[in-house]
C-alpha cells in the first residue's frame, strides 16, 4: 500500500495504535458509546455482519471528520475483523478520508469534458486562494479541496461539488465566489438537490441515518427543487420540431413463430418434440427447429452456434467428445508443469484429436 509512515493513512492501513502516527487534533470528538450502538444498528440491516463496514466507515468519519485509527479499530472490533482489514477497505476507497477534512469538501471535476471547458483552471485557481493542494485543508479549517475524475454530470460540465452535491456550469469567479462563502460561514444552494449542511453531516446520511433535526428538515430537502435544462434539452428541442424516436420493430406474434418452425404454439421454443421423420437425431433436430424460430438476428446466430454441426471457430480444437481431453489437469500449455509433448499431450497442430464426423 502506499500510506507513508509516520501518517494518518499509515494508521488506517496498518491498524497499528502504536504506529508513529501524528497527534490526533485538539478538537477531534472522541467516539462515544451512542456511536458503537449506532454501529451495531448498521451491522442488524445486513445478514452478514462485514457487510455493513462500509456505512460503518461513514459512521466513524461523521463523528471526528476523518477515518482515524480510534475508528478504524471500533469498526474491527464490532465486526470482528483485524484492524488490517479494515484500513485496507478505508484506504481503496477515495470517499473514506484519512487525515481531518475540513468544514467542507470542494471536489473540482478535471476529467475529460469538465477539464476543456475549464475544469483544470478552476481546480488552478481554488488551489491558489486556499494555499492548498489535492486532499489538502486550508489553514482556517474550513474547505478540504480535491480533484475529481468524474463526477457523472458531463451535461453540466463544468462541475464542482461541495460535500457532494452539485454546483453545475461553474466557471473560475463563480467557484471562486462559491469557495469564499463557504468560508464565511454560508451555505449557498446547490444547483439541483439537497440544501447544503457540512462533511460530517453528508456522512452521517451515507451510514443510513438522517442528520436532519426533524422531518420537516429532512422532508424539505428530498423536495428541494433543481434545475434540469441540460438534461431535458434534447426532449424540449423533440416536442418543438415534432421529432420522435422511430419505432420499434415488433417480433412476430408467437403463433407465426410456431407455425414457421412446426411447434405447437402452447410449447416453448426450447422444448422441442423430435418427429423422427427427418433422418437427424433429435439433437440436430431441437437445434433446427430453434433456429427456426429465432426472432432477432442475435437470437438466430446464438441458435446457429449451438447447433451440433455448427463448424468450431476458428483457431480451436476441441478433443473427441466422446474420450474427453488427453491433456491432464495443470498440464495445458500455458501452464506451470508444461513439458515437451508425449502421448499425455496435445500440442496445437501436432497431436489434437480431430473431430468424428
């Protein structure tokens, strides 16, 4: 793994307290016993307890902002896991942070799109206001800042996101003015979806619990209103030039399927009576009748391929299906054990069975 001694992140991977860690911050709230119970309410939600490690996770991060080593070990012994597990899951994934975030996380999208329209200058110019570069905290506290690969919104390119929610078609002023309100202290509406609370609150959602004070506040945010227009553009533009997708080819009724391929229209396509009258043994005979009844082109060329005399690809033998292989187990070429060729053999052009015709 790639945390460095002497950190945070070492901690996290190694599960190690007595590490040569940095001293946790002054303010950093310890985990209490109302989080070990909430942590056992997440492992009742899944049948098999280490399935709930990863809301757990969330869980620890929305009390003390971080994934510490205090909470890497409550998670490892609630789960009965090493402590070693669980810092290998905290540090694979990017949304499990190992040093203290800030009051809020500012992600910048620098990924394909979001970079040519400006994406990488926003990123240029946050990181030259707050002092900061990725996964760095300003000295106030107050933003985490991070680039982002993608954040699934190329409509709104570009994007920043602040704990998660969306600020659509930013631009460098416009970030920049978004980035010096957080640190004053407000919250300005996110383009579409939920208002805006803080790091450690968005944490506490992904573990399953509300961080709302009541369900009034909580019910206010799932109705919190967005601005769609990029998405619903090209049906706005549809409904004004009359346009509509063409329509799609209908497969023939089931009775016409039957009725081309001589089986009862009540009997599946896949259980085939043999007539006996045709010469061929009933297996060609299914594999016939199958193909027959194919209503697509993919349906009638997978039917084809599993006919008995469908020819083998090309490249590939196949040993006589009635002997099986001669080639024993963990001795194919390729493998380890490989030896010249002998009669326990098949070497590609020089000993492969052929097929009976």
């Amino acid at each position: 793994m790639s945390a460095l001694p002497g950190s945070p992140e070492a901690a996290a991977t190694t599960g190690l307290d007595d590490g040569p860690v940095l001293p946790a911050p002054i303010d950093l709230p310890p985990l209490t016993e109302r989080t070990r119970l909430e942590a056992r309410e997440i492992i009742a939600r899944y049948p098999v307890p280490r399935s709930a490690l990863l809301p757990m996770l969330h869980l620890v991060q929305s009390y003390q902002g971080y994934v510490s080593p205090e909470g890497v070990a409550l998670c490892a012994e609630e789960l009965g896991l090493t402590k070693a597990e669980v810092g290998a899951v905290a540090t694979f994934y990017t949304m499990y942070k190992r040093r203290p975030t800030g009051r809020h996380l500012v992600s910048v999208c620098t990924n394909t799109l979001c970079s040519v329209l400006g994406g990488q200058r926003i990123m240029d110019a946050l990181s030259a206001d707050l002092g900061v570069h990725h996964d760095e905290t300003a000295a106030d506290g107050s933003i985490t800042l991070e680039h982002a690969e993608c954040l699934a919104a190329c409509d709104y390119a570009p994007v920043v996101t602040v704990d998660y929610e969306f600020y659509d078609q930013q631009d460098v002023e416009s970030a920049r003015a978004l980035v010096a309100a957080l640190r004053r202290g407000e919250k300005p509406a996110p383009t579409r979806g939920a208002p805006l609370t803080d790091f450690r609150g968005i944490s506490r959602q992904l573990a399953g619990f509300s961080q709302y004070p009541d369900a009034a506040a909580a019910a206010a945010a799932i109705d919190a209103p967005g601005a769609l227009g990029p998405t619903l553009v090209g049906l706005r533009l549809a409904e004004e030039r009359g346009e509509s997708a063409p329509a799609m080819p209908q497969p023939p009724s089931a009775s016409a399927s039957a009725a081309s391929s001589g089986v009862d229209a009540g009997e599946s396509r896949e259980t085939v009576r043999p007539s006996g009258g045709t010469g061929e043994t009933p297996g060609q005979e299914a594999a016939e009748a199958r193909v027959a009844a194919a209503d697509t082109p993919a349906e009638k060329a997978g039917a084809a391929g599993s006919h008995p005399d469908a020819p083998e690809p090309a490249g590939r033998s196949l040993a006589d299906q009635d002997d099986g292989t001669e080639t024993p187990a963990g001795q194919e070429p390729g493998t380890s054990g490989q030896g010249p060729a002998g009669p326990g053999r098949v070497v590609e052009g020089k000993n492969t069975p052929k097929r009976k015709s």
